[in-house]
C-alpha cells in the first residue's frame, strides 16, 4: 500500500513539473523569433504530397520535433549565386554557414578542420592518377563525393550537373563557406546517431589507400561494436564515453565526441609548484622564480569538436610521416579517451609501439625511397611528373597504399593490416622492386647511390643497431 501512494505521488510531481515547466516536457526548444518562419509552412503543405518521403524524414527529425522548417534552412537573399524564385527565395544548398545560424561553434571548429579542406586532394597524386587513367569522370563519380569540388552555378541559376549532386566534406559552396554538413548527417534527418556510427565514416574512409574502415571493422574495438552496438544509447543527445555508453568505442568516440575529464592525482613536487606559481603571480619571492621549470601551456578541451585532427599526434597520410605541431596536447586529448577503458601503463606501452613503427617506417623505408626519387628527378633520371615511370608506380603504391595500411593498421590496432597488408607488402615491393628499379637506373654507380640516401640493406648489422 506504501509502495503504491509513493508511486501516485512520483506519478503527480512529474505531471505538475511537466505543467509548470513546459520546456522541461520536451528534450529540444526553439526560440520562436528565430524559427518556424510562416513561409516554411506553406513548403510543408506542398511536400508533404509531392515528397513524402523528405517530408517524413524531417518531420521524425530532431528538426522537425523542434519546429525548425524548410524556409528556415533553404531561405537566401535575391542576389546571392544560386538564388531562384520558388515562392520565396531560397537555395537548394544549405551550406555550413547557413546551418552556423544555429551551430556556430560546430561551423567553426568545421571549417579550421581537415575535412573542409578535403577538396585539396583533388591536386593531389590521388586525384592525378584518376584523370590519368580514367579521365573527368573520375572527378565527378569517385572523388567529388567524397572530397568534394568547387560548386558551380551556371548562367541560369541552375546548379553544373558536372559538380551538384555533390555532398562531399570538403565542397567549396556558392557562399564561398567550406564543406557539407550532409556528408556525416544526412539530410533530411540529421541524425547524431548516424554520425556516430563508424559505417558512416566507412563510407570514405575505406580501400586500399584509406582502409581505416576495414581496419576498424577487424580490430578488437570493431568486433567488440558489432557484438553490443545496439546497446550504445547512440541517439542520446549527452552522448559521453565510459559514462553514457561503455561497450566499445567508435570513429566519432575517438576523434570527436566529448570525454569526461580526467580526475589528476598531484603528487606533493606537483603541489608545492603550484603553490609557488600561486606566491609569484602576487609579486611576492621573485628570486625563486629560477627554481621552477618553463610552465608549457596546455589547453585540454573535453568537449566534442568538429575537428577531426584534434587528437591526432602523428601525420601519418604523408609519405614520411611527421608529428603535429600541438602533438603533445593532441595525444593527451586522445589519450584522455583510452583511460576511460585502459590503464595508464597500458596506453603508454601502446603508444611506444605505435611511434616505433612509424619511425621504423619512415627511417628503413619511406625515407629512403622519397629521397632517391628525389635526387633521380633532379638528376633528370626521372620526370617530375608523378605517374608516367615504373619507379614512380612503384614509389606511390609503397607510400600511398602500402605504408599508410600499415601505419593505420597499428594505430587503430589492426595487426593483420600493420603486418600482412602493410608492413609486409612495403618490405617485399622495396626490396625486390623498388631497389632493383633504382640500380636500372642509376647503373654502376648504384651502391654508392643507395648508400648516400640511407639505404640499409636487409639483414645487415647496421639496422640492428
């Protein structure tokens, strides 16, 4: 009888919050001067015949639940590049900038990011070899979806069908803003969810020369998702690793979404510098400032972000591999996500063998090679262009494919794509491809060659040292 009058009272304290609060009745609010145009209604009386299905997309969307409609995303000025008439002025692209109207943190984190600026490979080798070999249709089927292109707009007003549709990451709009927000949440139903799922990272991020998915997929971290991945409260709007969800990390849990701070246990030396910066930032015993070691700025942002290198501490999609300026404060972030699981001994080790085999890969193999080719070029051995000799095949299949499967691979603790896939493949394609081309080349003068731009050879002492 006790239980039932508790539950009667819990019961009317939640209706009366509910009266009394309205805003607490509904996870999303939206300020009425800001949203909800008139306009966007009359869209909605219309689409709701002639599409359905985008009608009920954002009608089940966070969106929609909240009162955001069609004129508030696609409305534009009458002057603006690809501005047309369609009872009001809008634009079919809504762009980054246009979305900052709501997400302006998220569009500037965005827009300093990698990704925005993924439209640059397409000057890239990559991009080189696709036009080599397959021509513009390269660009407009196998690129431009991915890293995007210049949006252009013709005479009329219509958007080139040679760049639209086009939701690649790092598309340069009509509005000269950078990006796609649609390539990670899909229009018309933005969800949090899809961008947290890996597979929508897979959609790029696979194949031999960015196999991160498929090394993902293999990876502990990945068959531990796909056993509990309905189990990961991925719809939450709070969405924190180790608090919130617990059973395995995706892309977006390592890269981007937010952490809960560490708790730092300070030791007494640790304290007793404190206390010291504390005494001097009052002027006080400015004689024992010497004592005290350079303070290193540190900013630790937990928070989520939209910039994907934010916690990355090596570049490993170079040729040679080389560390981020902020590396330090990058694989602290980054490490900050690993504690929540793993032991701090434990990510230490980790990360002692993930910078050996990069250094390892850089000094024995990519090093070397990129060094060669460099001085045959200047040589006038080879040609400065990049895909038109055997020795340049050889050189970009070692360094584009080979060597960043094996870098990804152990980074994202991979080891069938560090060894089989990655480490393997380079050692055999150098050795018995690559080394050979060069003595073509060089001829007699090869040994000398080789020794000059730190070849070691197989097996020797020197690269047990």
């Amino acid at each position: 009888m006790l239980r039932t009058e508790n539950l009667i009272k819990m019961v009317f304290l939640i209706v009366v919050v509910f009266i009394l609060f309205p805003k607490a009745a509904r996870s999303y609010y939206v300020d009425p001067k800001k949203f909800g145009s008139p306009a966007g209604e009359v869209c909605l009386t219309c689409h709701r015949e002639t599409t359905p299905g985008i009608y009920n997309q954002w009608n089940a969307s966070v969106m929609g639940q909240a009162g955001v409609n069609c004129y508030d995303c696609h409305k534009t000025e009458k002057g603006d590049p690809d501005a047309f008439e369609h009872k009001e002025m809008i634009s079919i692209v809504v762009t980054p900038k246009d979305c900052s109207r709501c997400h302006e943190n998220e569009y500037k984190e965005y827009s300093f990011s990698h990704h925005a600026d993924a439209v640059n490979t397409l000057k890239s080798f990559d991009n080189y070899f696709g036009l080599a070999a397959w021509g513009p249709g390269a660009d407009r089927t196998g690129c431009i979806p991915c890293h995007g292109s210049i949006l252009k707009v013709q005479k009329d007003g219509r958007l080139d069908p040679a760049t639209w549709p086009n939701t690649g990451i790092g598309r340069i709009n009509p509005d000269q803003s950078k990006g796609s927000c649609s390539a990670c949440h899909t229009r018309h139903i933005f969800s949090r969810e899809q961008a947290r799922r890996p597979e929508t990272c897979g959609r790029c991020h696979r194949g031999p020369d960015f196999p991160q998915f498929e090394v993902y997929s293999n990876s502990k971290h990945g068959v531990m998702y796909n056993a509990f991945r309905d189990k990961m409260s991925m719809d939450r709007s709070r969405w924190r690793v180790g608090v919130d969800y617990f059973q395995a990390p995706t892309c977006a849990t390592c890269h981007m979404s937010a952490v809960p701070p560490q708790m730092v246990v300070k030791d007494a030396d640790q304290r007793l510098e404190e206390a010291l910066r504390s005494l001097l930032s009052g002027g006080g015993g400015k004689e024992f400032e010497a004592l005290l070691p350079p303070p290193g700025p540190k900013q630790i942002r937990y928070g989520a972000s939209h910039d994907v290198e934010l916690r990355l501490s090596w570049i490993l999609r170079y040729p040679v591999s080389k560390k981020q300026n902020n590396w330090s404060n990058n694989r602290e972030l980054m490490q900050s996500v690993c504690l929540q699981c793993h032991s701090e001994n434990f990510i230490k080790q980790f990360y002692t063998q993930f910078d050996s085999l990069v250094e390892l890969y850089n000094k024995k193999f990519a090093v070397p090679a990129t060094n060669m080719r460099q001085a045959l070029m200047e040589e006038g051995k080879l040609t400065r262009k990049n895909y038109d000799e055997t020795l340049d095949r050889i050189y970009w299949k070692l360094v584009d494919n080979e060597g960043r499967r094996a870098k990804f691979g152990t980074a994202m603790v991979g080891p069938v794509y560090a060894w089989t896939k990655g480490m393997q493949e380079v050692a055999e394609h150098f050795y018995l491809e690559f080394i050979p081309e060069v003595k073509k080349i060089v001829g007699w003068k090869a040994d000398k060659f080789l020794r000059e731009h730190g070849y070691i050879e197989p097996g020797s002492e020197k690269q047990h040292k």
